[in-house]
C-alpha cells in the first residue's frame, strides 16, 4: 500500500507558475513510477506526466515545454512544477503510484488548480 497527498494547487491568473507537491509514504520499495494526472470539469481523467524510478520522464503534448515533473527521493515527495499556466490546464491535479507490474498503487486525494484568463 502506498498512500499520497497532493498539496500546492491554488488560483493563478494565465500564464502564471504554481508548484504541485505529492507526499508519499508507504512500501516505497514498490513503485515504480510516480504519475501526474487532471481531470478537468466534465471530462476524463488524463495522464499530464510521469517519472521513473532511474528518472526517465514523459509528457502529454499538452503541457510539454511548459510542465517539469521531478523527484526527491529524500524526501519522498514528487513534484509538478507548472509554468505559463493557460485557462485550458484548470482541472483536479492528482498524483498516482504505479507498481512494476504496471498496476496502480494509490491515488491521492487531489489538489485543485484554477487558471483565471
């Protein structure tokens, strides 16, 4: 079992930055990968990015040259930092953990995130 908080979402104006945190605790030793996904008002819930365990990183099209997803292992805490933020990226941040075997092993709770044009 891996639990997971997400913290950091907010309000911003376009073309603003805001910094999603994802707290993780638990059988570390199980995750293979950490995962960003949103889900907008409406629709589907959509992967925004995600991050191996040696580091490997991958983007939506979407969000690529604008979002950065790393990790501090230290402190057990993946991070989504979202630069010139567009109205169209307002959704429900949530960060999930997925196993070597693919399968998920928790999702957080979520972190709500609001782009104003």
């Amino acid at each position: 079992q891996v639990q997971l908080v997400e913290s950091g979402g907010g309000l911003v104006q376009a073309g603003g930055s805001l910094r999603l945190s994802c707290a993780v605790s638990g059988s570390m030793f199980s995750i293979a990968a950490m995962e960003w996904y949103r889900q907008a008002p409406g629709k589907q819930r959509d992967k925004v990015a995600d991050i191996s365990t040696s580091g490997t990183t991958n983007y939506a099209d979407s969000v690529k040259g604008r979002f950065g997803i790393s990790r501090d292992n230290g402190k057990n805490t993946v991070y989504l930092q979202m630069n010139s933020l567009k109205p169209e990226d307002t959704a429900v941040y949530y960060c999930a953990a997925r196993g070597f075997d693919r399968g998920f092993l928790g999702w957080g709770p979520g972190t709500r995130v609001t782009v104003s044009s």
